[in-house]
C-alpha cells in the first residue's frame, strides 16, 4: 500500500487537554488521524467522564448518541469519498460545509440554513415523518415572513404571536397551529444546544410563548362496535382488506400501519410476532422487542393476505412494494395504505351506524382502552404498545364509559342498607 493511500481513522474523542469549560466538561469533538497526524473537530457537544464512557448505552444519552453517530458516519463518508484527495483542509471545508450546523466556527445565525442541515440530519436518519413535519413549518414560515436572512434572533414573542395570528386568520386549526410552533421551538432549543443563540433570547415558555393545545380527541370505540367491524360482510376485496387491517392493528397490540407494512415472515416465531417498532429501533431505550401473541384471528388474516412465497426475508402484507425500498418510499406507500384503509374504513362506519369516523389511530386506542376497562394494568399496557413512558400510554387511554362510573359509585355507599 502506498503512503499517500493511507485511509484516516475516525473516532469520538472526550477532549481533556485543555481541562473542563465553565459548565464542568469536557467538549466531545472527533479525533482523525491520517498519516501519524492527529487532528481534533468540535461537534458542540461536552459530557464529563463517565458520560462519555457510556453515551453509547445511557438511556437518557440517548439524543447525544444519535448527535455522535450522525456526525461520525458523516466524516467516514466524507473521507471515503476524498480517498487519496484527502487532507485536514479538505476535509475540514466538507465536514463544515455552508449547507451543514457549522459548529467550532463563529457562524452566521441564520434560521433556514440552520433549519435546511437539521431536516438532512433527520432524513439521513431515516426519520421522514419528523422530516417532513419540520419542513412544512419552515415553508410555512418563509410563507410568513417572507425574510431569507430570518435571524434566530428575529424570532421574538411579538413574532410567533403574529406567525400564530395569521395561521388563525388563514383557517388553520388550533393542533395544526401547535405543530407547527413546537417545530420551530424544536430548532430553536437545537441552536441553543449548539452555541447557535443565547438561551436569553428564548421566546418560548411561562411569560412567553406557549404552542396552543388542542383537547385530544378520544380515539377509542366501545368493545361493542369493535365487535360489529369484526362481524361485518364486505361488500368488495378492497373493503375486506381495509377491515381487515384494521383488525390485524386492533389484535396486534394496536400495531400502527407502519409496523404492519414491515413485518416480515421471520418475525413470525412459534406463537409469537416478535418484532422491533420503526419508530424507535434506532433508540436506546427502545431496544426491546414488541411481542405479540398470535391468536388465532390474526393468523386467519395472515393466512388470507399473506404473500406468497413465505420467505424469511419477505414482508408479509403487500403494502411495500419494492422489497429494497428506501426510507422515502416506504413512507409513501404506509401513507397510500394508511389513507386506503381510512377510506374504507370510514364507509363501514357509516354503514354500522357507527358514532364516529373511525380511522387507524383507532384501532391502537381501542386496544388499549379496551383492557384498561377489563382492568389490565397501565404499565402492562404500556409495555404491550411499546411505550417507554406510562404517560405516553395515558394519552391513548379514553375515559371510562357512564355505566362503569356508575357501578364504582356503589362502592362509595356501600354502608348504607
């Protein structure tokens, strides 16, 4: 191998030499050596000692994990790509690009560039849906203001009132209208992180702003009307299939349609579906397995929708239809299911005289309110959805019906004959 073929080796590196910074760390930037020669690149991230020996499995690490991670896949690739072209310099100009969160440099505080390298960093991910949802509120707000050198510090309380002001005046909703303001809170904290803009300048919180919240709408139907989607007659292929998804996410632990789209034949395990949710595989505390009991209506759908050859390696259900899809596709076609199966699904409702419009999100909130009515404990629940947090759970869980409150009403005078 010649000298100058010499590939650099990257790695995380704690940096102590110059001891801690006023906050009692140590920054955490990327050591490359190419040729004996050591190099040092900030990443705006700092961590003591033992945080650094164990951000790789620390659960509450787990945004700076993915901080390390990006960053370090995109110096590699940048070095594969530079091969015998490589220098520090070189390397340098791409890894600090103008499209990219330029960090160890004093940059330019300029709000779409910041936002522009952020939805990268998530699609490069793979995490579309968060990608997509960030960049709707940044052209929503290029629509606004109509400023292409917004500043951070040009996003003041007065500003995101008047951004929610003409939302409103434009018909946009109360939770569209938060979306798209936690969003923009979203990068602001990630600028603040990142040395970017003063948390002084903060518009957001008590006294400040506060994204709008809309009362969730309950999402759960009454053992009852699931019981008549399951005994409904289709009346078309198409409409069987739409129910029939739906019953696979309402016994499937509320699977959502994402999940259904990636389970393969392999995930099929004895009497078991065991499989790793797409929302959080790549998380930390996310790393165990969904498990999920294969009754027997389950297997009937299977066996009825199943694609044929069962290959290990092949999804089950033909939503995805390129086996080698990349992120983008896969979302396109779960969203081209999704909105097939709420088509449809909105008919039978109809049809069953059904009180409300019934859609996927359903078929995961009836699930879980339909043990908690049974009495199942929430942190079993909890664990059945995947969640990491009883809270998140709470969120699905509707309202227990009048009849029940009734019923525990009795207990409370039980002492009088």
């Amino acid at each position: 191998m010649k000298f100058n073929q010499m590939k650099a080796v990257i790695k995380p590196w704690l940096y102590t030499i110059k001891g801690t910074k006023d906050n009692g760390k140590f920054p955490v930037k990327l050591k490359v050596t190419f040729r004996r020669e050591n190099r040092f690149f900030s990443l705006g991230i700092d961590m003591d000692e033992p945080e650094f020996n164990s951000y790789h499995i620390n659960k509450k690490l787990k945004d700076v994990f993915a901080d390390i991670t990006y960053y370090l896949k995109k110096a590699e690739k940048i070095a594969d790509e530079l091969k015998e072209e490589f220098s520090f310099k070189t390397f340098k100009e791409h890894f600090y690009g103008v499209s990219e969160i330029q960090i160890d440099q004093k940059i330019e505080d300029n709000f779409w560039s910041f936002s522009s390298a952020h939805i990268n960093k998530l699609i490069a991910q793979e995490r579309i849906k968060t990608a997509t949802s960030l960049q709707t509120s940044h052209n929503k707000l290029l629509k606004y203001c109509g400023n292409p050198n917004l500043k951070f510090s040009d996003i003041t309380v007065d500003f995101i009132k008047g951004f929610d002001a003409d939302l409103r005046s434009a018909g946009i909703g109360t939770t569209t209208i938060g979306i798209y303001s936690r969003n923009i809170r979203t990068l602001y904290n990630e600028a603040i992180r990142s040395k970017i803009i003063s948390q002084e300048l903060y518009p957001f919180g008590k006294n400040n702003y506060s994204p709008p919240t809309s009362k969730k709408t309950k999402k759960a139907l009454k053992v009852e009307d699931v019981g008549k989607i399951f005994s409904y007659k289709p009346a078309s292929e198409i409409e069987a299939w739409a129910r029939d998804m739906w019953l696979f996410a309402y016994f499937g632990n509320g699977l959502n349609v994402k999940d259904i789209a990636l389970l393969k034949y392999q995930n099929l395990q004895g009497e078991e579906i065991k499989f790793y949710r797409a929302k959080t595989k790549n998380k930390l505390q996310e790393n165990k397995p969904i498990q999920i009991i294969l009754i027997s209506e389950l297997q009937k759908i299977i066996k009825k929708w199943g694609k044929k050859p069962k290959r290990p390696d092949s999804y089950i259900f033909d939503m995805i239809r390129d086996e080698d899809a990349n992120a983008d596709m896969i979302a396109k076609d779960v969203n081209q299911a999704i909105k097939t199966i709420n088509k449809y699904m909105a008919r039978i409702a109809q049809i069953l005289s059904l009180e409300r419009k019934v859609t996927t999100n359903f078929a995961r909130h009836s699930y879980a309110t339909v043990l908690k009515r049974a009495g199942i404990p929430i942190e079993m629940i909890s664990e059945q959805l995947g969640h990491t947090s009883v809270k998140t759970t709470e969120i699905y869980l509707d309202s227990f019906e009048k009849e029940q409150r009734m019923e525990l009403s009795k207990h409370l005078t039980a002492f009088i004959k």
